[in-house]
C-alpha cells in the first residue's frame, strides 16, 4: 500500500462495501481514475461507477470530500435547474441538498415555474458527510488518499483523433503509478493556484489545503501543449454568529413547505419547523471609504486577471458602482454552527481592514471574523480544446470537468462532473461517448457555451443562457433526462427509472383525461363556479384549456370530476405547468428540431480550415480553425459566422443520428461490437431492487 | 413501454429523437432565378402547405396537376382574386422534389411587379412566408437529395444572394430605416435584458420592480411604433419606375428637404444656400403600393452661373414631362396681406408651370413652423374662396407637422393617376422585412399576455421579438444581453 495513504474511515463506514474497496485499492489499474474530490470529482466518480466502470478516485484529503469551499447554499435560480438535472441523471447533489438543507426556498416563485430556482442553504458538515457515505459505499468505486504528481502518457492511437494518449497517473512523493485509460482531472482552482490576502500571496488553492497539482500544471501546459488562461475569484470572511446583532437585519424565512431537489425525496430531512432563517442587510457608505483606503494594500485588486461580472468582490462592486447600498446576506453555515456567512462580502484586503470594513455595518459593529476572506487566482484549461462530451481533443482518454474548465459554482462544477464521468465510464467501456443537447437541458447548455464558444470570465449558469428555457423547466428535469438516462446513458438506477416512468404515465393519463372532458363556457361556468372565460367563445372547451386559466388549479377540476380525476392529484402542480407551458413548447419544437438536425450535423476534427477548397473568407476561416466547433449548429452559434459559410461546411458534415459528435469520433474509430455492458450492469440493479421489493 | 413515449412525444421532450414528420416545418417561398429583369422568373415554394398554395393561386379547387407536369394557369391574388398573371405552375410531392417537401413551381412573366405581385400574394397565405438564404439548400440537403459536390454550387449562388442582401443592407444603414430599424432593436435588447435581470437576480440582489414598469412602457412604445411603420402605406424604395413625380419650385424653398423625406433617405444634398441642388435627382419610390418615379430639380431662378443654368433647364424638362409636379413655396414668400396669397399663388404657379393643368399639380406650402398658427387658417379660408386653385398642403418638412394630410393627398392623386392595381408591389427585401416585423408585433403582444402572470412567458415574447427583428437588423446572442445586464446592474449574489 505504498502507492498512497491509506483511507482512513469513520467506524460507522466499516460495511462490507470497506472490505470490497479495501481490496480494489491494492489494484493497479482502473477503468476510469477521477483526480480530485470537488463537485465536480465526486459526481465524476459516482457517474463513472454508475456505468459501470471500475472507479478510482483519488483525493487529496478524504475529510474535505464534498466541502462547500464558498457559500453554505446550493441552487438559486438557474442553478437549481442544473441541480434538478443532476438528479434526474441519479447524481449525488439534489439528494445531498434535501439531506443536509437548512433552509429551503423556491426563488423566482411569482415569475413562472420555467424560472423557479429551488434554493437551499446548507449545513456544511451534514453535506459533506452525506457524499462521503454516499461514495465510500458506491459499488465499484474506491476512493484513496494522495496527490497527483504527473500524467502517464504514450503514442496517440492513430485511429482516433488526438496527438496524446493517456494510460495512468503517477503518484506524488514516490507513490506509485495506477494504469487508467480515462483519466478526470476535477482540480478546481489548484491549478498554479495562488490565494491573495492585502500584500501577501502564497501558493494554493484553498485556504488551509497545501498547495498541489505543480506537477500537473507542468505536463498540462508543457507536454501536452494545452491553452491555459488565468482566472480569479474569491470568497468573504466567516464572521462569529454570536458577535452579530440581528435585531439591525431584515429577517427572510425559508418556505413554510419545503421542496426538496431530488426527484425521488418526498420531503427534507429537515423538518419545516426546524429550518434556519437568513438575514439580510445593507453596505454603508463607511463601507465604501474603507474599500477606497484599502486599495493600496489590496493586490488582489490590481491583476488584471479577469474576475467575473457577477458575485464580485465588495471592492469591485464598491468601484463599479460607487456611493450605492449594496445587500450582504447573512446565511448561517449550519444546523449547529457558530459561524455566519456574508454572502457579498467577498475581499481581499489585510484581515484588520476587513474587521473595520465590516464594523461599518451596523449590525456588525461588534463582529469578531473566524477566518478572513481571501482571493484566489488559478490556471484554467481554455474548454474550447473539448470535446461536447468534455474529452480533450488532443489527449485521449483525457476528461477535465468543473473550475478547471472556467467555470464557477458547485452546481456547474457537478454539472460537468456527472458528463465527464458517464462519458469516461463509456469509453472504459468500449462505448461510444454521448453529449446532450442544448435543446433537452441546462448541462447541455452548459457544455455547448464551454466548448463552442470559451470563456472570458468565470462561467455561470443563467437561465437567460438556455434559448428553450420554457421546455427545460426545473419540475420536468425528470422527463427530459431520466428515461435517456436509463435507456441510452446507463448512469440511471432501475428504481429511479421505473419512478420516472410512474411519473411520466401519470401525467400523460391525466392531460389524456383533461383533454377527454369537453364542456361550453356555460357548462364550465355552472361547474366551476365564475372564472373569467370569454362568453363569447362558442365551441367546446377542454379541460386541458380550461387549466390554462389563470384562477383554474387541477385541484379544482378534481373536485369537479372526481371520477376522471382525483387519481392524479398528486401531479396537481405539475399538470397545471404543462397545461399553461405546452402551447408555448409546441411553438418552439420548430426551432429545437433545426436545432438538434444542426448539432447532428459533425465537423470532422481534423480539418484544415486554412485550406479547404472552399470559398470561405479568411475571417471565417480564422474563426473556424480557433473554435473548431464539433458540430455544424456550433458552427453556427459562432459570431462572425454566415449563411453562406454554413452552406459550404454542409459539404464537410458526416451526417450521423441525433446524439451527434461522438458518431465523428465513432466513425474514425470504428464501432466497438461488445454493446452495452453497461446494460448488464443495470440488470444486475434491477435484480437487486427486486430482491429489496420482495 | 408505450405510454411513455406517447407521454413523451405529447409532452415535446422526446428531445432525444428526431421528429420525422416534416408537417411541423413552415412553408417557405423565394424567387428562385435571378433577381432584376429576366424574360421568365421562377418562384419556388417548400412545405407542407404548397398544395394549398397552388390550389389557391392557381385557382385549382378540384384535381391538382399531374406531378411534374407544366400546366398554364391563371394566377390569382389568393383574396383580392385579382389576376396577377398567367404562368405555368408545376406540382412536385415529396418526397420525388428539390428538397424532398412537397414542392410547387411558378413560372412567370419576369417584370417586377408581376414578381412582387406572387410573392406578396404567398406571403399573405396563412402558414407561408419568405425563405431566409440558403434554407431551400438545407432542406435539400437534410432530406439527402444534395449531391455534396451540388452544395458547392449553390454555396456561392447563396453567397452571391447575401452579398447582394448585404449590400442593400449597408445602403439601407446609411438611410433613416435602416437606422429606424436597429434602434428598435437596440431598445428591445435593452428591455429584455432587464427583464432577464429581473428574472436572474432579482431575489438577492437590489433589482427594483421600477425595472419592469420601465420595460413596459418601452415595449408598449415600441409596439406602436412598429405597428404605425407596418401600416404605413409609404413603403420606401421599389425597383422599378413608375408615376413620375416631379418636385419644382424656386431655390432654396425645401424642395430636396421634401424629397428626403419622401424616400425616407438623405439622397439629395440639403443645404441653407440657394442653388445647392443644380442636377435632376431621381429615386424610384414605393408610395401607397404604387411605383412613383420622384425627381427632385434645381431651384427655378435666373442665374449667370452656366451649369446652374443648364440644372434649371432640365428641371423645366423634367416638369414638363412629369406625371404629377409638386410646386413647392415657402412661407416666407407670402405676401404681409394674406388675402393677397391666391393672386401669389397662381402667379408662381405660372412661373413653375407655364402650360399648367390642375389634375398634373399639387401646391406645397413649406416652413409651416415659421407661421403663427392663426394665419394657417387665415390662408386655408382664403384659399376656399378661390377654388381655381390646386389643392395646397401646409407642411414642414423641419418638424414634419402636416405631413400626414399631405401624403393622403399625393397618395389619392397618385392612385387616380395610376389607376393600375398590379403595380401594388413592394420590393422583395421589403417583403421579407414586413413579415419579420409583423412577427415581432405579435411577439411583443405575449409580453403583455403574461407579464403579471408569468414572467418567464412574458419574457419568451421579448425574445422571440428581438429574434423576429434579428432577422433584418443581425442576430442578438445570449452574450449580448448579459452584457447590457452587468452593464446596469451591480449583480452581486
């Protein structure tokens, strides 16, 4: 056991499942090594197990497994979009949220469930013991402790694309090597990290973990020739809850009712009742003149690395917009905790200006701060250099997912994770990689803005980013994601499935059975009660319409027709969106449908836009070869691209089925004839479910 | 199995699979040979609903021709049922056509009211509208009926077709609608951003409600205005002459202020100093849905600079040959006694138009923001007593006051003159552009829909009519609203 510290696990994880990933830890070789144990790292693993490959996931300190390095929340809105995708492809962050969840709320609640964000604040220590449960009983997953020093590499196979090849991962301090031929890099910001407080700067990437991943940086940048760029980001001091006057804050309580994330919890574990609330107050202009005295003491402040737009630090906010209140939520970090967290209070001056800066606030005039808050600059690996299916062009068999990838936020990261796992454990697998559309959800989204377009800040989820956003709503992740999830990705348990299939016939009976109810406006007057339908509206009108009506709930209609309908009551909300929503996504079917025709469309990787016997202008072909987008609709999401340039690249297109690129990379690499073990991994779950039932 | 996948291809999220049918796609029409003068001109249509097309135009009730099989017919407006040609028509069901859609062909008479004549008719048929460039291509090409060594070809015809777009669009930026146009979309880019700020961060961050009662307003304008635009008869430049009209009258009166702003561009130079236009300007004009030839002229003086003088005789000509002249004079002219302005009037008359005949004129009376409003009236209750007179409009082509009588004037002179209900034909890029911009009026009309209802679907309205207005003015991606958001916003959650 030379090649790594052993894992040491709590007494209560002593299952035989420790036993089995005792044992697979002695093994040398993997289908799949995942490095780091972020969000990204832990979904990465979980999915990559799920389809069936034998897992590694190497991390450096099992404790911080599932940390919330920030903000003690999780989802919001757009996020929680993600964070209900995650789930509907049986990732680990909604049920670790309904877990560990203090203090739910659905923001965006009175604009439209297509934008509702299901929010939770969460209780660190819960949240980070739930994953490591979570992962360290995962069939076929192993989970060690060490650091990652360098990247096994050898010839490229010359039948697929890419100039590099992985095959494993050598251990730092003479650990070892283990054998992989998919390998996830989920490093976050430790890639020649460097944490910035007032004048001083040391290297790492978080605070309180050593510094990793020099060797790493080197062989990314050096032997493998990857375009890096620099970001920077930052989080706020955590100040001491009992040195805070909440009678100066604005009180928020959490929803009466909590909706958990997952798509298989029918509740939180936290009770109503027991939930926390959060406070909010307001910057003053003391807060500003500190801001301004401090920036001579502030490098962090003077890069010229870029910082992102959104959730910036107090000095930048202070600077963009100057003489104005700017909020400061006060989250609480636990169930127990006595720590509170400034959400947008983010700094990096010297820890005795930032104690004055906050005693600016009136309701913490007193505060005393536990940790200071700090700014961290990283590597990030350009994503334009992936695949949609988040592998690098030019290293097979290498998966980068998460911060590395620019983006920021936990629920991007997992995002990113759960993808690159499902598609490393296919490749392990001998399956051809899959990627998901931007026309069936958030992660797709996602993914086709990192690799088709790059970033030039830290990337973020907004739902104003999805073009379909009133199709890719958080209630319906389920229907979008599940079944494919099972049928065609193999990262779906058979009991979720078989849930989302009960969900999914439910519905479809109930809209069957609102539609089968035809009554005048006068008849649904008389039944209803007064509504304003329009008198004049003489034909016939379904139930299905009559749902669309504003003051009209299912709950209604059952009352009316308890016969037909009081079967479906438990789907009341969700049949009330689709009844309002499905004209609108029937309007827009025209455009995903030339959507997806587009992104079925691949561009052969190798091409040579410089000289392709076409006439292309030089700013398109400039543009071509510096995004060498996989697919013709990326082609066409590019700026500076024409209709006419499109035309002459249809020339070039493989036409293949809809789940796109991979058939590219199929088709130079010939289809594999061992199908679908991942399906037998699923018998096997379903095997086992029975057992359970029976 | 089978529920789910009825539940699922109800529900639109059987995203994963291809949608085979081709009924969900729209119908798609264009002149498909060259554009400008041609002996035959050819108009193609795609789509599900070509047949109704066919069987509407060409009068077809009963049996639809043989597939592929010319057959002559009588064209008609699909609701005026005026004739708008004979040609032949030529029915092609798919799969066995161009883009594998079932497919109808025109062959018709080459002018360019006859081709504008079919194209409006197509374009006023529920479920059609004018092909984007390159679309007839793509389908072909999606359906497999390309040949790849085929799309080379046609890549360049398209080419040629966006270059020759891309041109008038530059000309049409250097113009008052170009300009008109990019500021609407400017202003709904701007609405929906905050409107996607409200939906974005406004939970945690200070994003007021005053953001969307702004929008409100703005979207409300904004809708008029695009409304007041499409239902303006005036619909710019055509390609083709017709009426000719002439504006004459002498120096430095407004008479190239009054062309600008018929042809909706700044085509003649304007300037405070006598004789500035010396040479005819013509511009063919689209006024009322008629063809009109205007001709601005110099101003009528005598003058010893020689190439002054031969401009002035050219206007003369010009005014002699002219369908309608426009005589032009200026407030300033006017006699201190206003019962003197008839015996004015005809005397210029005289000077500008010396074998004058009513129905050939109409009097322009220019700076009407330089009269005291009580002599307007003073000026048209004289002028009532002396009915030899032409009809005169008081306008100013400074603040546009009066232009509105005016144009319904020139509209009904012109429309008597012309009395030719074919001639009604905007131009092809104005077909198109009135399709996008009727779109996006109906767009707008979601926002209000649900704007206190659901904001998501409110904001979908916004979207969709940037996208409409994108279509003429260039496309707005994602990024660009974000960065209108973090540039008036401080987005700190």
């Amino acid at each position: 056991m030379s090649l790594a510290r052993r894992l040491l696990v709590r007494q209560h994880f002593l299952s035989d499942c420790f036993v089995r990933a005792a044992s697979n830890a002695a093994r040398l070789k993997y289908d799949v090594v995942v490095v780091g144990g972020g969000h990204a790292g832990t979904e990465a693993a979980a999915a990559a197990a799920r389809t069936g490959a034998e897992t590694l996931l190497i991390t450096q300190k099992i404790q911080t497994i599932g940390a919330l390095s920030c903000n003690p929340s999780l989802g919001g809105v757009g996020k929680g979009q993600l964070v209900r995708e995650v789930d509907a492809l049986d990732g680990l962050m909604g049920r670790a949220g309904d877990r560990a969840g203090i203090h739910f709320s659905i923001l965006n609640r009175s604009k439209g469930p297509a934008v509702w964000g299901p929010r939770a604040q969460i209780d660190r220590g819960c949240y980070r013991e739930f994953i490591q449960s979570e992962l360290l009983n995962m069939p076929r997953l192993t989970v060690i402790e060490g650091s990652v020093e360098d990247l096994l590499l050898s010839a490229a196979d010359p039948e697929q694309p890419g100039k590099h090849k992985v095959t494993g991962v050598r251990m730092a301090n003479g650990g070892g090597e283990i054998l992989s031929g998919s390998i996830i890099l989920t490093t976050g910001t430790f890639l020649s990290g460097s944490l910035f407080m007032g004048q001083t700067t040391s290297p790492g990437g978080r605070m309180g973990d050593p510094p990793s991943c020099a060797g790493l940086s080197h062989c990314l940048r050096e032997v493998l020739g990857l375009k890096v760029g620099r970001l920077r980001t930052g989080t706020p001091p955590r100040l001491v809850k009992d040195t805070v006057d909440f009678s100066l804050t604005e009180l928020h309580l959490p929803d009466s009712k909590p909706v958990p994330f997952s798509f298989v919890n029918k509740h939180t574990q936290c009770k109503p009742e027991e939930q926390l609330p959060c406070h909010l107050t307001y910057t003053t202009p003391g807060v500003d003149k500190v801001v301004r005295e401090s920036l001579n003491v502030n490098s962090h402040i003077h890069q010229d690395t870029r910082g992102p737009r959104y959730c910036p630090s107090i000095e930048s906010r202070v600077l963009r917009f100057p003489g104005r209140q700017h909020q400061v939520w006060l989250e609480p970090e636990g169930l127990t905790s006595d720590l509170v967290y400034p959400q947008g209070l983010s700094m990096t001056m010297p820890p005795e200006l930032q104690l004055r800066l906050l005693r600016e606030i009136p309701a913490l005039r007193r505060v005393e701060i536990r940790m200071a808050g700090y700014g961290v600059q990283y590597d990030f690996v350009c994503p334009t250099q992936l695949f949609p299916w988040l592998q690098m062009k030019n290293v097979q068999g290498l998966f980068l997912a998460g911060q590395i990838n620019g983006t920021t936020g936990y629920e991007e990261a997992a995002a990113q994770g759960l993808w690159a796992g499902v598609n490393a454990g296919r490749i392990a697998l001998s399956l051809p990689p899959m990627s998901l559309s931007r026309t069936e959800s958030y992660i797709g989204v996602l993914i086709d803005d990192l690799v088709g377009r790059g970033v030039t800040e830290p990337y973020r989820m907004f739902t104003s980013r999805a073009e379909f956003r009133t199709a890719l709503r958080p209630d319906n992740a389920d229907l979008r994601l599940t079944p494919r999830g099972f049928e065609e990705v193999g990262c779906v348990s058979w009991q979720r499935y078989q849930e989302a299939v009960r969900v999914s016939r439910g519905l479809g009976e109930a809209l069957s059975a609102l539609q089968s109810i035809t009554l005048s406006s006068f008849q649904w007057r008389e039944k209803l009660g007064h509504f304003s339908i329009s008198e004049t509206k003489s034909t016939l009108i379904s139930g299905k319409e009559v749902l669309q009506y504003k003051d009209v709930s299912f709950d209604l209609l059952a009352s009316a027709f308890p016969d037909i309908l009081s079967p479906y009551l438990e789907f009341s909300e969700r049949l009330k969106i689709e009844a309002v929503y499905q004209p609108h996504c029937e309007k827009q079917r025209q455009e995903m449908e030339r959507m997806r025709k587009e992104e079925s469309l691949a561009l052969p990787q190798d091409i040579d836009y410089f000289s392709l016997p076409v006439s292309l202008s030089d700013e398109v072909r400039e543009i071509l070869d510096r995004a060498r987008p996989s697919t013709l609709g990326a082609a066409t999401r590019l700026p500076g691209i024409t209709p006419a340039a499109i035309i002459h690249l249809l020339r070039f297109v493989t036409k293949v089925g809809v789940t796109t690129g991979e058939a590219a990379y199929m088709q130079v690499r010939g289809p594999k004839p061992d199908c679908w073990r991942g399906a037998s991994v699923h018998e096997r779950d379903r095997e086992k479910a029975t057992v359970v039932q029976s | 199995m089978f529920f789910v996948t009825g539940w699922r291809s109800a529900l639109l999220i059987n995203v994963t699979r291809l949608c085979k049918s081709a009924s969900s796609e729209d119908t798609i029409f264009a002149l498909s040979s060259g554009q400008g003068r041609c002996g035959v001109a050819v108009v193609r249509v795609s789509g599900p609903a070509s047949v109704d097309a066919l069987r509407s135009m060409a009068g077809l009730t009963r049996r639809l021709p043989a597939p592929r099989t010319a057959l002559l017919r009588r064209l008609l407006h699909p609701h005026s049922k005026e004739l708008l040609d004979r040609g032949l028509v030529l029915w092609f069901p798919g799969p066995h056509s161009f883009t594998g859609e079932d497919s109808v062909e025109f062959h018709i008479h080459g002018g360019p009211a006859v081709i504008n004549g079919i194209l409006q008719a197509l374009g006023s048929l529920p479920r059609l509208r004018p092909a984007e460039a390159g679309e007839f291509t793509r389908r072909a090409f999606h359906a497999g009926k390309l040949d790849l060594t085929e799309v080379e070809g046609m890549g360049d015809l398209i080419h040629a077709e966006t270059e020759a777009q891309r041109r008038q669009a530059l000309r049409q930026m250097a113009g008052d609608l170009g300009q008109l146009y990019n500021d609407w979309s400017l202003q709904l880019k701007q609405s929906l951003a905050h409107v996607e700020a409200f939906i974005d961060f406004s939970e945690g961050d200070l994003i007021e409600d005053g953001v969307l009662y702004e929008v409100d307003v703005a979207v409300s304008q904004l809708r008029v205005e695009v409304e007041k635009h499409l239902s303006d008869e005036r619909k710019g430049e055509r390609l083709r002459s017709g009426v000719q009209v002439v504006i004459a009258g002498s120096t430095n009166v407004g008479k190239s202020s009054l062309f600008n702003i018929l042809c909706q561009r700044p085509a003649a130079i304007v300037s405070p100093v006598a004789g500035t236009t010396r040479d005819v300007v013509e511009t063919p004009l689209d006024i009322g849905g008629f063809p009109v030839l205007l001709s601005d002229t110099a101003g009528l003086r005598d003058t010893c600079d020689c190439v002054e003088r031969e401009g002035v005789h050219r206007a003369r000509q010009t005014v002699e040959q002219a369908d309608l002249t426009l005589v032009v004079i200026d407030t300033a002219q006017l006699p201190q006694d206003l019962l003197m302005v008839p015996g004015l009037l005809s005397r210029y008359l005289k000077m500008v138009l010396p074998n004058r005949k009513d129905e050939q004129c109409l009097l322009v009376l220019n700076k009407r923001d330089l009269l005291p409003k009580s002599h307007i009236a003073v000026i048209q209750r004289v002028l009532q007593q002396n009915p030899g007179l032409p009809p005169l409009s008081i306008l100013s082509c400074h603040n546009k006051e009066g232009l509105e009588d005016f144009l319904t004037l020139l509209q009904d002179r012109i429309k008597t003159l012309c009395g030719d209900p074919l001639a009604s034909s905007p131009s092809l890029t104005q077909t198109r552009h009135r399709t996008h911009l009727q779109k996006c009026v109906d767009a707008l009309a979601q926002y209000y829909q649900y704007r206190d209802t659901d904001l998501a679907l409110a904001a979908e309205g916004l979207r969709s009519g940037l996208t409409s207005l994108g279509r003429i003015t260039g496309k707005v991606g994602a990024e660009e609203i974000l960065d209108v958001i973090f540039r008036d916003f401080c987005i700190g959650k």
